[in-house]
C-alpha cells in the first residue's frame, strides 16, 4: 500500500526527473551538455571523457618567484629502481607544493642504470629539465682497503644486536657523506635539495627555498634533528676530535659545537640535522675543510667496520666547516620522513595551508634536537 506521503514523494521524483531530461535536449544550455552533441560524441565510437578539455580551458599556473630570479639548484635524489612509487609520490608533492612554480631541474643518481619505466613516470610529472646519472663505481662499493672479513663480522653484530639497518646501506651512507655532490651531473650547481622517496610535504612553499640559501648565504637547511644511535658511531666522534686537533686552522671560529657538545667537544651528544631533508650549498662539501675532513674519516674505515651515517657525517661537518648562523632551519616546510615529522605552527600553518595536524610535531620533543639549535642563539 502506497502511504500519501510516498505518492507525493514519487510524483516529485517524476516531475523533476522529466525536467531534468527536458533540460538536456534545450541548446541554450551550451554545447557539452547538449543531447545532440553527446550523441554525436558517442557515435564517434567513444564516451566523452576520451575527447579532451579543450586548451582555453586551462589556466595557466606560470606564476614564478617575484622577480623571476632563480638561483644555481637541483633538486637531488638518490635511488633504486625499485624506489619508483615511493619516488613518485615525493616528486608529485614536490611538483604541486613548489616545483610547479620554480621549475629546479631534478638529477637522479643510481649505482645501477634506470630502467626506461623509471624515467618515464618521474620525467612525465614535471616540466622541468629532469636528468638520470650512473655513479661511478669507485665512489660506491666499497674500496679494497676495508677488511671485509671485520667489516662483515660488524655487520653480523649488529644484526644480532637488532641495530636498525645493521647489516645494510654502508655504500649509501658513505656515498651521500662524501660522493654525491662529486658527480659529473652536479658539477654545474651550487645548490641543492635532497628529496628521499616516501616523504610528505605538507605545505605550499611560496617562496624559493634556495633564493633564500643564496641571499642570506646560508649553507645547510634542515627540518628535523634528533639524536643518532650510539650502536652506529662508537668511535665516530674520537675520530672527529683527533681531525679537529690535527687541522684548526680548518674549524670555522663562530661553528656550531654547541649544537653537537654539551661539553665544549669532549663528548658528542649525538645531535644530528636529519639528512633525508636537506638544502644545501655543494660548496660546503666541495671546501677543502669538509673533502679533508671526510677522507679522514674514511680512512679510518667506519662507514663499514661501524655504521657511520650521512646524517651525523654531515651534520659535524656542517656544524664545524659553517658559520652557526648559516645553518638554516626551515620551519616553514611542513615536511614527514617515517616516522617524525616537521609541521609548522601559528601563522606558518596558516600561510603555507598545511595539511599536517599542527599537534603532531617533532620540534620539541624529547628526541629532538632543536632546542640545542635554538639555544646557540639565544
Ligand atoms: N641507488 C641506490 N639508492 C639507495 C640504495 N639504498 C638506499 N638508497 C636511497 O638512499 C636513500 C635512503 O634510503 P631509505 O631506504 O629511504 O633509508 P631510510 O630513510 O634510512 O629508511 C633513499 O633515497 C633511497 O632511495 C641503493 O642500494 N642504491
Ligand atoms: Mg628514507
């Protein structure tokens, strides 16, 4: 039995369905939603979607930084074939919250050769120059210096000690700490952005990032900074002090010790700048202080025998070869490496539109760092 209220419903259903239909067939209503040309779309044998906007449709989103100045920079990323999708969704963020504006070419660096499905996927989401370099073999496997029996004994140690990444990533960390801004391919950058695969960006970015590195002369720029494990650097830090006394002349006078010594250098408190996330001058690792610096530790054969990792590497590199004050901390970048994450606060969040839920935010954490980098400037 159909209830009065039914009945009145099912009459409004009819009355606007036939308006609806009616309204279709009426040209005026402009040409995509006519019947006629629907009709005449399908008998081209395909549904409309397939027939393209039209190009007037398309805003044009060529907006660049105020002046149209651009600095010397690359974006950089380091990675396996089999970090395509991870790298893909960096590069699509990267692309929508500032890329798209600025157009920085991007370099890729692999120890194997990109597959051409690789290149594809990451040259299609952008329009700027995008390039694919092979590292050389002798900046990546290991040199036949280390005693690969102690360097694996190390290896299995930490394994069983649950060391994260205890029986991996030797070549990588020793690559980024000392090889990649030597490629052929960053030779004619000063600047550079490192992106890893899996990050989030949650902000736009207004502004250029390296403008402001190269106008303010800036060296290195971070996001997040925490304490590194003391598994993977047991004699990183005697190595540090033992360079530090063989070259003072090296150590710039107003260096950022503070940040990495509660004691004035005798012990490291294991701070380092996070460096899946970095802006930074190539100028710093291409100075004679920092290519000393890490040759030193690279005879001294922890990137193998420990686990020395770019991170602390750049991190004491940074802070002794730098001015303080060109360590550049970018708190306008909301940015998520698994499992910290940056996320701006007040007026910064707003201004960016950031995504991120500003109470999720590794700041002032207890394994945070930056408290000691405020600190210096206090
Ligand atoms: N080409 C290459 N890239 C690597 C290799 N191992 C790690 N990477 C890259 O090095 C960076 C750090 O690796 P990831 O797996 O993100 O390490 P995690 O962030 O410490 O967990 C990423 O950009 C990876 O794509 C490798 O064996 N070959
Ligand atoms: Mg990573």
């Amino acid at each position: 039995m159909m209830t009065p209220m039914r009945y009145v419903v099912l009459v409004l259903a009819i009355v606007i369905s036939l308006h609806y239909i009616l309204s279709f067939t009426h040209e005026g209503y402009g040409q995509v939603t006519s019947i006629s040309n629907l009709k005449s779309q399908w008998s081209a044998g395909r549904p409309p979607y397939k027939t393209p906007v039209p190009d007037e449709y398309y805003v044009s989103d060529n907006v660049t930084a105020p002046s149209g100045r651009k600095a010397n920079a690359a974006i950089v990323m380091l990675a396996r074939n089999s970090d395509l999708n991870g790298i893909v969704i960096s590069m699509k963020q990267m692309e929508d919250r500032f890329n798209k504006k600025f157009r920085y070419p991007y370099v890729f660096l692999n120890e194997e050769d990109f597959t051409d499905n690789f290149k594809n996927r990451v040259t299609e989401l952008t329009d700027a120059q995008v390039e694919f370099g092979l590292i050389p073999r002798e900046h990546w496997y290991q040199p036949d210096s280390i005693d690969e029996a102690k360097a694996s004994a190390a290896r299995a140690n930490m394994v069983k000690n649950n060391v994260i990444y205890g029986g991996m990533y030797r070549n990588m960390c020793r690559f980024n700490s000392g090889f990649f801004y030597r490629h052929p391919l960053l030779d004619k950058y000063r600047y550079y952005w490192r992106v890893e695969p899996d990050v989030k960006f949650f902000c736009d970015l207004d502004y250029d990032p390296f403008l402001i590195m190269q106008d303010q002369n800036k060296v290195y720029g971070f996001t997040v900074s925490l304490y590194e494990y003391e598994a993977t650097i047991p004699t990183l830090w005697q190595a540090v002090k033992e360079f530090i006394t063989a070259n003072p002349d090296l150590v710039s006078p107003d260096n950022a010790m503070a940040f990495l010594s509660d004691d004035g250098g005798e012990s490291y408190n294991r701070c380092h700048f996070w460096s899946n996330f970095e802006i930074g001058d190539l100028n710093l690792w291409r100075s004679e202080s920092y290519m000393k610096f890490f040759e030193y530790l690279d005879n001294k054969g922890g990137f193998y025998y420990e686990r020395w990792g770019d991170a602390p590497v750049h991190s004491i590199g940074a802070a002794l070869f730098a001015k303080k004050e060109q360590i550049h901390f970018f708190n306008d970048i909301g940015y998520r490496h698994e499992p910290f994450q940056h996320c701006p606060q007040g007026e910064a969040h707003s201004k960016g539109k950031c995504w991120c839920d500003p109470a999720q935010n590794f700041d002032y954490e207890w394994y945070s760092c930056l408290a000691r980098y405020d600190k210096m400037f206090s």
